[in-house]
C-alpha cells in the first residue's frame, strides 16, 4: 500500500477510511479534521488524515468527495497502544499490558517499529482513539443544528447516528492478505488453518471463529467414525445405539470443555485473557433525555429501565411468542402435507412417489430457513427499539431472541415426530432432509450468492480498473483500491456464523440415536465452511476491525445448555423404543423411573466432568497469578517509596 502524505507534509500509512455523506458542509469537515489532528492534550485524537482525491467518475455519475484516509505517527500508536490496554509479550515470555515506560522490555520492540504492532493492531488503536474524540463547548455539529453535542459526547457516535459518518473501515493490506490468502484456502491441504496470521490481519474475534470451527469439526470426527458402522450395519433396532448415544453425549461435554482451556490458551497466547474490557459508551443508536451518568459523572442521554422493561415484556415478549405460533402453525401444515403424500404413494407405490415423500421435508426446510432470515430481521427491528444503552446488552437480547426461534423453529416438528407421534423412520428422515438441505441453503446464501452481488456490484469498477492494470498483479492506486473496498459489503460480525454451528450442533447431539450419520455431514459440511468462509473474509467483504475478544461469549452458554437438552432427548428416545419396553412388560411407570435415572445419572456424569476438566491450563493460571503477585509487590514498592519520600520532605521542613 503506497504511503500517503498528511497535511503537514508527514508521510504516514493510510489504515483506516473515513466517508462522510455527500451533502456535508465544508464547515462541518473542516471541523472534524481539525479535531482529528488536534494535539492530545489540547482534547484531539492527535491523528493524521488526508482527503483523497478521486477525480471524475464514468458514465456522469459523481463521485462522493468526502473520502479520508487516517493513519498515526509511530509515537502515537505506541501512545495509543498503552491507552487501549493492549497485551504483548514480555521479555520473559509472559503476556503484559503494554507500557510506554518498558516498551524495550517487550519481545520484537526494536524502536523502527517494524513488525512490533500488526496491521490489525494499528487499525483497532484508531478506531479506538477515533472514538475517544470527545465534544468540548460545542452545542451541535457544524452545520448540522440537528446533530446536537454536549461536553463529553462522542463525535464519531454522533456522526454515525445522525447519518453523517456513512462509514468507517480498515483497509485491507493486498500483500498481506494475498499471503495470508494463499496459506489459508487457496490450496487444498490437510495441515490446520494459520490461527496466528488470520489474529494478525482481522483480530482475535474472527480467529477465535475460525478456531472454534477448526476445532469442532475436528472433535465430531470420533462420532462420525462410529457413527458410519452403526448406520451401515444397525439401521432398524436403532436400541442398539445406546452405547453410541451415551458416548456422543459424553464427548459433547468433553468437547466443549476442553474447548475452553483451548480458547483460553490461544487468547492468553494472543494476549485477550486478562485483557481489561474497556467502559462501555452508549451505543450510537441509544437515546434518551440528556442526564448525568453517575460513573463517568458526563451528561449523556438517559432512559428509564422500567421503560425499557416493559417494552420488552409487553411488546417483545408477546411478538416472540406469536412468532412461535405462527411457526407451530406452519409445522402442522407440513404435517397435513407429510401425510397426504404418504397416501399417495401407499396407494399405488412407484418411483416418482417415492420421490414425492422427500419434497414436504425439504420444501419446509426451505420454509424454516426464510423464517429464521423474516424473523431475524424483526428481532432486529425489535431490539434496537427496545433502546439499550451498551452494545453487549443489546448482542445479548437479540442472541436470546434469535436462539430461542431457531431453535423452536428448527427443532420443534422432530420432538413433535419424536414424542407425539412416535414414528422413528419418519424422524430420521425428516432429521436428515432438514440438515442436508439446511446445509445447502447457507452455503449459497454465505457464499455464492455474496459472491454474486459483489461481482455486480463491481463490475463498472473493475472494468475501468483492468483497462489500465492487472488487478491481482499490479497494486492499485489508494484512491481506487478505497473506492473499491468503500463498494465492498460490509462484515456483520460471527453472529450468522455461530447460529449456524449451533444449529448444527443441535442436529448432531439431539438425536445421535436415531441418525448416526449427522456427524459425517456436519464434518463435511464445515470442512467446505472453513473455505467458504475464508474465501467471504478476503475477497468479498470490507476488512472488519479487529476484536479483541478473550473467549466466544455467550455462544459457550448455548452449546452447553444444548448438551444438557440432548441428555434428556437421547434418554427419552432410548427409553420409547419397542425393544427396551420388552423388558418392562408389566410397568410403564418402572420404565420412566429407569429412564429418568439413566438420564439424572448422565447428567450428574456431565455436571462432574465440567467441575473436573478446569476452564484454564494450570500453566497459564501461574503465569496470570505470578503477574498479579508481581504487580502487588510493585505498587508495595511504589508506595514505600512514597512514604519514605513524604516523611524526609517532612523532616525537612522541621528542620
């Protein structure tokens, strides 16, 4: 990426984009960009940003001017580094918040700035101190008598809630990412994804993904190995699956919680595991009347907790609950479909009928995936009406609303053949029509059908481009390649990413009894998701900020809670089975209590295991508490001395 020279004449390297909408006054981005260079002390982001210059467009269509480039001196992002808490590796191999006082105590800290803080890092240190930018006197944004200010405000927020700021991205790096590109899905290969490069260049958020999905797929292998023998050779006495349903549901607990020491281990190694969560700021949506935070003691917007309450449980809750409605009804309708073509074929049974008792499934599959997509939106819509005033607030209200119709809608008509209706051939069917077709929705609308819309939507660009230079052997211009990335869909976040795995994971443990086979699916489903998803990350999407997350959140909650629901259904499907009833001829009610012990027992098995297995490598519980030992006995130090500087001033002054 060629450097850019700054409004001083200082060459830096452009990272972070900034668009302002079209209409913009002059006033407004004179503004902005002063606050933008502005001197720390003096209350600015002390950055350097340039506006490009992007020349006529084709075919009379105008160019939006308001494009800049932000970048820092060196200084300044080590500067910025101590103030976003970031950790890098000590001289002694342990993980340490950075200092500028010890920054030559840290490993790779030569001082020319070469290699020390990657790309992402940079890039997230801007947005972190684009952010900090705070209004001083300023009563509204230059000629925007709309977009009010009062001390303490931040102006990126307000830009971006007001519509002014349209967009802020990273760039993207094209050798680096065209390395990173070639060591990660552009050859077919059998080694493990590049973890620590993928952290480098998008942060440990997305890596943390990719290794979850790495590491999945990798831990369903065991169930799929076991699975393909008792599908080949013990389809119908689907009893004989005891052995293997209990040890699926074992390993599902060993698995997530041996995911949890993995995933502490690389975000210790990446530096996120005892990384300090910054103050939450409002998010730019929130609004309120203007009020006193009692924490940071700023005049922010304010609204009431009962208010949002009742929107939630007098609007929310009852729209949830007709949404579930609405797709039980639908579910009944599939049933009245499912058994009129069973009728039709067992009247006159033939090929073509045959192939008409696969088209109800996979017709509802279709359906349920248009729901989940419909619904989602609205819990959207809903979410953000409700008028949270942190972000992780309102991730963990729409996670909850979405997870809870996913899961209804995804699962309800297989518990509903399981336990109402009983039939066994008619649940694997259905199990295994709804996971292939699911599987074969998302990968077109994750990955072809972007691919599609992004090539649309480039295509005059990239025309205009190849008349003067190869694209993927020359490097392009700044200001095209922004133009380029600016066109670029823009990433949402591992949120559909991680509903799909938890989907999926529903499918494999819920009734491992019933279709073995689940496993083998899901593995080849996300060996092509790694590369689906890789391919989206680097060609389709605009590069996202890095987030530096130490764990996957509440998605661990959610896996887990569907092991402990898979305890009971496996139990219960085991303890239905005709060849289980024979040896409880005369009592049904002995039949459940055994059913009810084996699964109190299984779950008991679960509950033991997770308290054995410790959530964090006993090595890095060491290093983390020799840490804080050594920051305690340092500010023990700090305050001797202080005392001991106090009492000669002291005597002294006596004397």
């Amino acid at each position: 990426m060629e450097p850019s020279s700054g409004g001083g004449g200082t060459t830096f390297q452009p990272l972070v984009v900034l668009e302002l909408a079209s209409t913009t006054p002059e006033e407004a981005v004179g503004w902005l960009l002063s606050r933008i260079r502005e001197r720390q002390q003096n209350g600015g982001a002390e950055l350097l940003v340039e506006q490009l210059s992007l020349g006529a467009a084709e075919g009379g269509e105008k160019n939006n001017q308001n494009l800049f480039v932000v970048g820092a001196s060196w200084q300044r992002l080590l500067h910025g580094a101590e103030e976003s808490g970031l950790f890098k590796e000590y001289s002694d191999g342990s993980m340490r918040g950075f200092t500028c006082a010890n920054k030559h105590k840290f490993k790779g800290f030569t001082g020319s700035g070469d290699g020390f803080l990657s790309m992402a890092e940079c890039q997230y240190i801007i947005k972190h101190q684009l952010e900090a930018l705070r209004a001083k006197e300023e009563t509204h944004v230059p000629g925007f008598s709309q977009a009010k200010l009062y001390p303490g405000k931040s102006i990126i927020r307000r830009l971006q809630s007001k519509g002014i700021l349209v967009q802020m991205f990273p760039l993207h790096d094209k050798e680096e990412l065209k390395r990173l590109s070639f060591s990660w899905y552009q050859r077919v290969r059998l080694s493990l994804q590049p973890l620590d490069a993928i952290r480098d260049y998008f942060g440990e958020g997305q890596a943390l993904y990719f290794g979850f999905l790495e590491y999945f797929t990798i831990a369903l292998l065991p169930m799929a190995v076991l699975g393909v023998p008792y599908y080949l050779f013990d389809w119908e006495d689907y009893d004989k699956y005891v052995l293997l349903a209990v040890f699926n549901l074992v390993w599902c607990t060993v698995l997530l919680e041996v995911w949890k020491r993995y995933s502490a281990a690389l975000a210790y190694h990446w530096g996120t595991l005892s990384r300090k969560k910054a103050f939450e700021e409002p998010r730019p949506g929130f609004h309120g009347v203007l009020g006193l935070n009692p924490v940071t003691g700023r005049e922010e917007p304010v609204f009431p907790s009962v208010s949002r309450q009742l929107r939630i449980y007098l609007v929310s809750l009852p729209f949830v609950l007709l949404c579930l409605y609405l797709s039980l009804y639908v579910m009944m309708i599939y049933f009245q479909l499912e058994g009129w073509v069973l009728s039709v074929h067992d009247e006159g049974p033939t090929l073509w009928t045959e192939v008409l008792t696969y088209i109800p499934s996979v017709v509802y599959a279709v359906v349920i995936e248009a729901m989940n997509l419909a619904y989602r939106y609205a819990a959207e819509f809903l979410t953000e009406w409700e008028n949270h005033r942190r972000e992780s607030s309102y991730q963990n209200h729409l996670v909850l609303k979405v997870l809870v119709f996913n899961f209804f809608n995804c699962f309800a008509s297989l518990f509903y053949i399981a336990f109402v209706m009983q039939d066994m051939l008619l649940l694997r069917q259905s199990l295994a029509t709804l996971l292939i077709t699911s599987q074969i929705l998302n990968q077109l609308m994750e990955a072809f059908l972007p691919y599609w819309l992004q090539r649309r939507r480039n295509k005059k660009m990239i025309r205009k481009v190849l008349k003067r230079r190869a694209i993927e052997e020359k490097e392009l211009p700044l200001a095209e390649q922004v133009r380029l990335e600016a066109d670029m869909s823009t990433y949402l976040g591992t949120f559909d990413d991680y509903l799909e795995l938890f989907l999926l994971f529903g499918y494999v443990s819920l009734f491992s009894c019933i279709f073995p086979l689940a496993a083998v699916l899901v593995v080849l489903n996300n060996i092509t998701e790694v590369y689906s998803d890789a391919f989206k990350m680097c060609k389709l999407f605009k590069r996202p900020f890095a987030d530096p997350a130490g764990n996957i959140g509440v998605w661990q909650l959610a896996f887990e809670t569907i092991s402990v629901i898979a305890v009971v259904t496996n139990c219960a499907l085991i303890g239905m089975s005709p060849q289980v009833k024979v040896y409880f001829p005369e009592s049904a009610t002995q039949l459940i209590l055994w059913t009810v012990t084996a699964e109190h027992l299984l779950l008991g098995f679960k509950f033991i295991l997770a308290f054995l297995i410790p959530d964090v490598p006993k090595h890095i519980r060491v290093k983390l508490a020799r840490i804080e030992f050594e920051s305690l006995e340092a500010l023990k130090k700090k305050v001797k001395h202080l005392l001991m500087h106090f009492k000669l001033n002291r005597k002294a002054s006596e004397a």
